[in-house]
C-alpha cells in the first residue's frame, strides 16, 4: 500500500467496508423467522391503525438477504395508493438504533425496525419492533434447569428471554420454570423490555439471585448482566445448541480495568466527546452536561462526530488524551485496546468528572445515560464546589486540574512538595495541542491573496488516449 493509500485510509472507511464488516448476530435466521404470519399481520394493522404513508424498513446488515422479499410481501398486503416502502440498509452508528436521520432523507413518516435493538426513545418517528421468532426445545431447557434446583432453593430466580425467544412469553412458561427449579420466587422476563426500566427484578429483594439468560453470550447479554443488580450466579442458556453454561461478567480484572480507565478520564486535559447517536433522547443534555463538568476541572472538550468509530479515525485527533462514547445502551462500550487513547463510557465519564460519586460504589453498572439526567434513577447533581482541592492522580501521582493554579499563585510549600513527590516536577496546565500546532492543517484557500487562474481547456477522452495532450 502506498503513502498516500496509507493516509486516505486513516481518515475514511474502505469502500467495501460494509461488504466486509462482522455480522451482529450470533446465529443466521431464516426468512420465516423474520417474517411470518405474525409479523405480516402485526406490521399491516400497526400501519393502518395510525394511517402512515410512507414507511422505513430498517434492517441489520445479516437481514438484507430478505429484505427485498420483505419489502415486496409488505406491499402486496398494502396497496401501492395506501403506502410507499423504502428499504435502510446501513446505518450510520449501530443497527440496534432507528436511524431516524436516513429515514428523513425519504420523508418517511414511521419505521419498521427489525432484529437487535437496544429500544431507545427515538425522539422524531414512531417505531415498530419486530424481533425474530427462534425455535426453542422447551422439554430440554426444562430439563438443562433442573441441574440448578439446588442452588435456586431459597433464592429469587430470574429469567430472562433474549429477542428470539420473546414468542413464547407466557404465565405457562412460567409455571413450567418454577416446578423445574422449584426457587423461593421467579421471574420471567423480556430483555429488552418493552419499555425501559420496566423490568421487575430492577427493585431490590432480601433473597439471594440467581439468572438466567435464554439466548447466547452475545452484546444484549453483556448489557444486562452489567446493569441488573447483583446476582450470585449467571447462567446462559443457548437455545439453538441447547447448552447451559455459567458465566460472571464483573471479574476483578474487567472492573480494574474500567477503574484504570476512569483515572485516566480524570487525568485528561482535553476531553473528545464522540456523538454515537442522532436519534436517542436526550443526547444533546448529556452533551451538555459532560461540558459543564469538563470545564468546573479545567479540562477542555471537543464534541466530534464520525460515524462507527475505529482506531484509524480516532487516531486522528492527536489532542485528546481520553474519548468518551455517547451511545446507545448497547453501543456505548469499547474495548479500547487497539485504540491510541482510552474510551469511557457517560457513566465512567460521570464517575470520573462529577465529585458526588466520590468514594459511592454503584450498585449497579448504568449503560442508559438517561438515567444520569435529573429524572433518571442514577442521577447525582454536580457541583463544582466540591472537586476536591487536592485530587491526586492514583496513575501518575501528580496533582490534577484546576488546582495547578492556586499553587502557581498561592505557592503553599507543602502543597508543592506533594506535588513533586511524584515525578520532582508539578503538572502543567498546558491543554495539548492546538490546531494551529498540527502539522497537517489541510488546504488553505487563501482567499483574495492570490491572482485568479487563467482559463485552459481540460482533458477529453479516455485516460489511455486523450484527444490532445
């Protein structure tokens, strides 16, 4: 590859990086799967009932096989005076978000969603869900459960049903689950919810917990099992090899290294702010709110925009010291190893940046950043009165912030020696590069200071033989 290969590539995706990019499902679905007899009739009524006209389908990129068919099968059911159907292939940040801004772009005035989906608010068109219908052996789930009777005695059992299997949500089932564990109370749930925080076993129980997720160890998992409260034991039930494996997400080592990267938040100077979403609620509030927090330590923010990020755009901003990601709840954590700069998420951002969380452990993970906004569960004021005066960085042993500047001014000796304890040196308070410091500034047009081009005929032809040259 050359120089200039090279360096196009850091700043734009391939061309056949859509082609290319790793399917978000776990295991491929059939087209009866996605749509059946009641997807068909659920999308009709719902069109009908609320008389749209012109109507998105949206779908993950493992969908658009079908897609076509889809589209077809909905519009013999509709006919063509009735509603117009337009197809969304690939999205802007993650398909288990509405992209309502490609949805504009037709004038659509509703949305079909298919597969994953994280569920949240969209905050200009109506959405319709629809998950795929996975076939799933009752007799054996049944039968995998009752290895874990003795450790559901006495203890509260949850369940939850991962998209594929929300079908089959019934009290029978329910019933059917209990008699196999026989627990001291059961519950069995939709993830994700039909609406959010709507889940019972979010409301805190004396009893121990034990839960179950039937589904695979996929993104939906690792999000649930980070936001629910604490269980003493998961278990991941797959339903296509009818397996039944445990498994704990919080490990010492993922919670020291989240904790890493939350110190080194606090110790950034300058703050990149990565808008992940155009269409959940409430975005622009946390945007808000991250600022206001940045600027009460001193530190500097840039709100940036690039689509899916990857290693090579972000490398871009030499500046940034540290990113933080504001996402949907399943598109808001990175594992940011193969990045030149740590990626936080809002709420390691608001652990980092707000003084109230200070010493708090939370009881449980917060993906939503709505619940970090005043009306959310997890919501915590700041106030920039209370930074503490002198934060010590727990990676570098220096001190950090605003507080460079009262010692610069005051010259307190004792503040100073603790300050050089570290590195004999105190931490300055320059904001990193500046623009006008990169060495790469792009074109400059430079207009009015140079003399207009004259006028000259271009190239015809072919490149291998031009009429003239």
């Amino acid at each position: 590859m050359s120089s200039s290969e090279t360096s196009a590539s850091a700043f734009s995706s391939s061309d056949t990086a859509a082609l290319e990019r790793q399917t978000e499902t776990e295991h491929p679905v059939t087209f009866e799967q996605i749509w059946n007899e009641n997807h068909r009739k659920k999308s009709v009524d719902w069109i009908r009932e609320n008389s749209y006209k012109r109507v998105c389908l949206q779908f993950p990129d493992d969908y658009l096989p079908h897609s076509n068919a889809i589209s077809v099968a909905l519009k013999e059911l509709l006919s063509p005076e009735e509603v117009k159907v337009f197809i969304l292939a690939d999205t802007t940040y993650g398909s288990c978000c509405v992209d309502e801004i490609a949805a504009a772009h037709v004038d659509a005035d509703s949305v079909i969603h298919f597969g994953n989906a994280c569920r949240s608010r969209a905050s200009r068109l109506p959405v319709l869900y629809l998950y795929p219908e996975l076939p799933l052996d009752v007799g054996l789930l049944l039968e995998k459960l009752q290895s874990l009777r003795e450790e559901s005695k006495e203890r509260q059992v949850c369940v939850y049903l991962d998209i594929g299997y929300q079908h089959i949500h019934d009290e029978q089932l329910k019933k059917r689950l209990t008699e196999a564990m026989e627990p001291k109370n059961l519950l069995l749930e939709l993830f994700p919810p039909i609406e959010p925080d709507s889940t019972a076993s979010k409301e805190p129980s004396d009893l121990e917990r034990i839960c179950i997720f039937i589904g695979a160890d996929n993104q939906r998992f690792a999000n649930l099992s980070l936001t629910a409260l604490a269980a003493v034991q998961w278990h991941i039930y797959d339903g296509a090899s009818g397996s039944l494996s445990s498994k704990n997400p919080l490990t010492a080592q993922f919670i020291r290294r989240r904790y890493f990267h939350i110190e080194k938040c606090k110790d950034a100077q300058t703050l990149g702010l990565i808008v992940a979403t155009l269409s959940a609620e409430g975005y622009l509030d946390v945007v808000a709110r991250l600022q206001t927090m940045a600027k009460g330590r001193g530190i500097k923010t840039q709100l940036i925009s690039v689509g899916r990020i990857n290693p090579a755009k972000l490398a871009n901003f030499l500046e940034i010291d540290c990113f933080v990601l504001i996402g949907c709840p399943f598109n808001n954590m990175y594992d940011s190893k193969e990045y030149y700069k740590p990626i936080v998420s809002v709420f390691e951002a608001e652990m980092a940046l707000n003084p109230a969380w200070h010493m708090r452990y939370p009881e449980a993970y917060v993906t939503d950043f709505n619940q970090l906004l005043p009306e959310g569960r997890s919501f915590l004021p700041f106030n920039a009165a209370d930074i503490p005066e002198n934060d010590v960085s727990l990676v570098s042993g220096r001190l950090r912030g605003a507080v460079n500047d009262s010692l610069e001014t005051a010259g307190d000796p004792a503040s100073l020696a603790l300050a050089t304890q570290a590195k004999m040196a105190l931490m300055t308070t320059d904001t990193g590069l500046s623009f006008e410091d990169r060495t790469w500034q792009g074109l400059d047009p430079a207009l009015g200071q140079t003399e207009p081009a004259q006028l000259q005929q271009g190239l015809s032809g072919i490149p291998i033989n031009y009429t003239h040259q």
